[in-house]
C-alpha cells in the first residue's frame, strides 16, 4: 500500500509570493531572481560571491553553494562533520536556490512530491502489466487521504475501509508506506518504523471569585492552572525513551481564563489544553498523571496564597507596632490638646489590630476536588439521569454544528462543552476538570504488533538492500515525532484506551477513532519518502533527484522483490 495526504498547510507565510506558493516553476524564478539580488548586494556566502565572480552570472551554475561541490557529492553532509540545515538554515536555503536540485513550493515536500511519485510508480507497473513484462505475484493499492493536518479524519476513515476491502478481495496486507519527506543526515534518509503517540488532555479549573481589593476572599483560577502549567509545560517527567529515542515533553497550546468581559473580579474559572508525546503510554496512564499533578497544583497555589497572606499580616503588623511606639510618645501631647489626635491613625491602628484576628478567623482550609470528564458526567448522572442525557445529547448535537461551520475547532469546543457540563452539575465549590479533546494519535510501531513482532524490521532490511541498489544511503529510526497517519495502522503493546472515550466531550458524531477496526488491521507500515526540508515553511522544498530518481527506483524494486 502506498499512501499519503494531499492536504497542505496555508501559504500566509509567503507573502508577497503567495499566490506563487503552488506554482513550482514561476516560484523557482522568483526566489533565482531574489537570490542574484542577494548576490550583487553581498548579502550571501563567500562561496556564493566567488560563484557568482568566477561564473559572472547570477545563478551560480548549476553548482551546490556548498565549496563549489556538486549535489550528488555534498548530498551527505557528514562528510565534513557538519550539516548546513543545522548550523545555518538561511544559508542553506539560499544555497538550495543556487544549486537548481531543488523543488519548492508549498505541499512539494509535504506531501504532493511522494504522493506523485506513488502515482509514478503505479502507472510503471500498470504499464508493465498491459505490456506482459510484469514479473510481480501480488497487488499495488494506492490510497490518498485528506485532514492529516488538521485531525485524520481521512486514515481514520481508510482504517474500516481497508479492513473490508482485505475480506472482501482476500488479501494480506504485507506492507504499507506512507510517502512522507524525510530527512537526511552523515549515515543516510531517515526510514521510520513507527510514530509517536498524541493526546490533548484539556484542564478546566473553576475557582472562587472576589473583587481584586479582597482578592484573598477568593481563589484565582489563572493562579491555579498557572501551576498546573509550571509542573507540566516541557516536564522531563513525561518525555520517554525508546533505545536511545527520546519523544518531546509537554507543551500547552492554550491558557487563558474564561470571562467574557472586562471586570476587576478575580478570574473564578480558567482552561487550556496542551498536547502531550508518548511512546508508550496511553490516555488512561496519562489522565491518572493528569489528576495527580492537578491534585498538586491546587494545593500548592492555595498553601502560596495562605503565606502570601501571612506575610501581608506581618507587614501590616509591623506598621502598627511603629504607629503604636509614636501614639505612645505623644500621649501627653495629644491629653492636653485633644482636638489635634488624628483620627485616621487611630482608625487605622484598630483595623490593623485586628487584621491577625481577622485573618485567623478567615484563614480556613480551602477545599477543592479534581476530577476527570468521565467522574464529573458521573455525578451529573447521580443527580438526575434522564434529564443529563437529554442535556448532553443537545450540547452534542450544538457543539457539532458549530465546529460543521467553522464557528469554532474541537479544543476550544471540548472547554465550551466541559464549561456547560460543570455548570450543569451545579458544582460552586473549587474544582479542576480533566478531559481529552480531539485529535487522539496512538503510538504505532511496527515492531510492536502482536503476532508479528519484529516484522517492521525484517522488511526494513529490505528497504535498505533495495535503496543500497538505487545509490541511496537509508538508516532505521523508531518513532516518527512529528506525528503522522501511521498511528491508525495498527494497536501495538498493551495500551488502554477503553476509557478515552468517555473522557472525551465530543466522542461520538462528532469524533471517534475505531479501535477495532484498527486492531484488526495491524498492517506493518514504515514513514519513506523524499528528501524534504523546511516542511510548514515558505522556505519548503524537496530534493529533485531523491523525488524524481531516488525513491520511484527504490518503491519499485521494493515492490517486485
């Protein structure tokens, strides 16, 4: 199976030169045009200005800007110890440009370029059956989806359709390759055997509100998803391991508290949502950290409210035991003219007097609970069932029509909803609400499957031996962490993923991942494509000679071997 999305990123970043995002020729020329301006302004390399002096042109040749060596010859940069993508990523773009090996455009890397050179190999072995040369004993599916950007809703649609399409057809699926751009390095492309697991756990914290001047009398829930942002955002505790592979810890997309105009009350609900990399965990594992650290974080921002309060009563104490020593001195001067005592320091002396007692009597545990989407529907249930699903099933059905229309996205849906719900409930008391939202990426790997341990392995040694044939250097890698359509190929290890659902707002019409279509697929898949860099970039490119040479002689060996 070769497969792949067709759906692209915007083009915003380009500029002046978005409406040539698509058209690979005409923005070639612009960006050759630009890079001679660069020239005659200085603006580029040493190398670069001896190219252009020694060829007196513009366009250097036809030459890679790298020490005057040819593609072919500077494709491995390790051959130096450096890599120009790393040390220099503008030089090395404008470098790109020069050299004319390259093809940019936006979707040229990621991923039009291994999309077409799928449909190239296709065509080659369709022409070879209508000729009668064709030696293969099997069949080439080629399969397209869209949304891969944004939520998968294409792979994860194609998981069932597969699945049907090998019971009706009889087939076995033996390997599927999402043409995706890969990198290159000193030791070869990138070949990857999995991809990295994704969920969005959505965090809403309804706290106490109070006007700013009594700001203690309440409890700020930016305050505490603060610290819930501190102990998670890029936690080492997270990031896991995988021989020698590590995936990226945490990192929140958004944070912001819930009012809907301006006041000066204390913010008494806030939510945001951040995404989190596994390699082997799943929802459930990452929901019980979820709670233990929500747990952690109220208690902690409420234990700094009540010694922030106590040294405020400190100070304010301090104050008085100054005004008292000066009242004190001036006893006998205030007795024989009483009309001079000033009667706002004697008012404030007595407010500040009693600030402690106050405080004692005010400074009471602060209760809250932490709770999971699934532990709040619950208690919704507990209180009156019938009348929760009807509510429920309207917010759904509301909440789908809104995201249908672009009104809104399904993270910021997931907080509106999570938000009706606790109103719903009629909880008052301080609370932090735990859910998903979507998209939900499993972490794959084709090593991992069971009954076919090892398999992603075995036929990578095929991948290398056919890309050895082509000239082509390739290396194994585990994960892919850029995340990808090969998390719906297939269940690996021993994940739980029976509870997702219900702590997911929007499961149901509005979202859903069918994990036993995808349990019965357990197809082995590997991430190969082109050499590409700069991918969601205006600098995007593909190498020409790894797309237009490299892989179609790699995919087709590959296939009749």
């Amino acid at each position: 199976i070769l497969t792949g999305h067709y759906d692209v990123v915007s083009v915003e970043d380009y500029g002046q030169l978005k409406p040539l995002a698509f058209s690979v020729d005409e923005l070639k020329a612009e960006l050759e045009k630009e890079y001679g301006g660069r020239v005659m302004r200085g603006l580029t390399g040493e190398t670069e200005n001896n190219s252009a002096k020694e060829g007196g042109e513009q366009i250097p040749g036809r030459k890679s800007a790298e020490k005057g060596g040819t593609e072919e010859e500077n494709e491995i940069h390790g051959a130096r110890g450096k890599n120009p993508e790393r040390s220099d990523p503008d030089q090395d773009f404008w470098n790109d440009v020069a050299s004319g090996e390259w093809i940019f455009g936006r979707g040229a890397a990621d991923m039009k370029g291994g999309l077409a050179a799928g449909l190239a190999v296709l065509l080659g072995i369709g022409e070879e059956v209508l000729d009668g040369t064709c030696g293969m004993d099997g069949n080439v599916l080629f399969l397209s989806v869209p949304d891969e950007e944004s939520y998968s809703a294409g792979m994860r649609g194609a998981a069932g359709f597969l699945t049907k399409l090998r019971e009706k057809e009889k087939l076995s699926y033996d390997l599927l390759i999402d043409l995706e751009p890969m990198s290159r390095d000193e030791n070869g492309l990138e070949v990857f055997l999995g991809s990295v697991g994704k969920c969005m756990p959505v965090v809403l914290v309804q706290g106490r509100t109070a006007h700013v001047s009594r700001c203690f009398d309440g409890l700020n829930a930016v305050g505490v998803l603060g610290r819930m942002f501190e102990k998670t955002e890029l936690s080492a505790e997270f990031a896991e391991v995988f021989d020698g592979e590590v995936c990226m810890p945490p990192t929140w997309l958004n944070f912001k508290d819930l009012k809907k105009e301006y006041d000066v009350s204390v913010p008494a609900r806030a939510a945001g949502y951040l995404s989190v990399l596994s390699f082997q965990s799943g929802p459930g594992e990452i929901m019980e950290k979820m709670r233990e650290l929500g747990g952690e974080a109220f208690a902690e921002y409420i234990e700094r409210m009540d010694a922030e309060r106590r040294m405020l009563e400190e100070k304010l104490s301090g104050r008085a035991m100054q005004k008292k020593k000066q009242f004190v001195k001036t006893a006998e001067l205030q007795a024989a003219n009483a009309e001079s005592t000033d009667h706002a320091d004697l008012a404030s002396e007595k407010y500040v007097d009693s600030v402690s007692e106050e405080g004692e009597k005010n400074n009471v545990q602060q209760n809250f609970t932490v709770l999971s989407f699934a532990e709040l529907s619950g208690q919704c249930r507990e209180k009156n069932a019938d009348g929760f699903e009807c509510f429920l099933a309207e917010l759904k059905s509301r909440t789908e029509a809104r995201i249908r229309s672009g009104e809104t996205n399904y993270p910021q849906a997931t907080i509106d909803m999570m938000t009706e719900v606790l109103d719903w409930s009629g909880i008052t008391d301080p609370v932090m609400v735990i859910g998903f939202a979507p998209p939900l990426y499993p972490a794959y790997h084709s090593d991992q499957m069971a009954g076919k341990e090892g398999i992603g392995s075995w036929q990578f040694k095929k991948i290398k031996k056919a890309s050895e044939a082509a000239g082509c250097m390739v290396k194994k890698v585990h994960y892919f962490t850029g995340i990808s359509d090969l998390s719906y190929c297939g269940t690996c290890g021993d994940m739980d993923f029976s509870g997702y659902a219900a702590e997911t707002p929007l499961w149901g019409g509005g979202y859903q991942v069918d994990f036993d279509e995808i349990g019965k697929l357990n197809i082995p898949a590997v991430l190969m494509g082109p050499w590409g860099k700069d991918i969601h970039r205006r600098t995007e490119r593909v190498n020409r000679k790894s797309l237009l040479v490299e892989l179609p002689e790699i995919l087709h060996t590959l296939i009749e071997n």
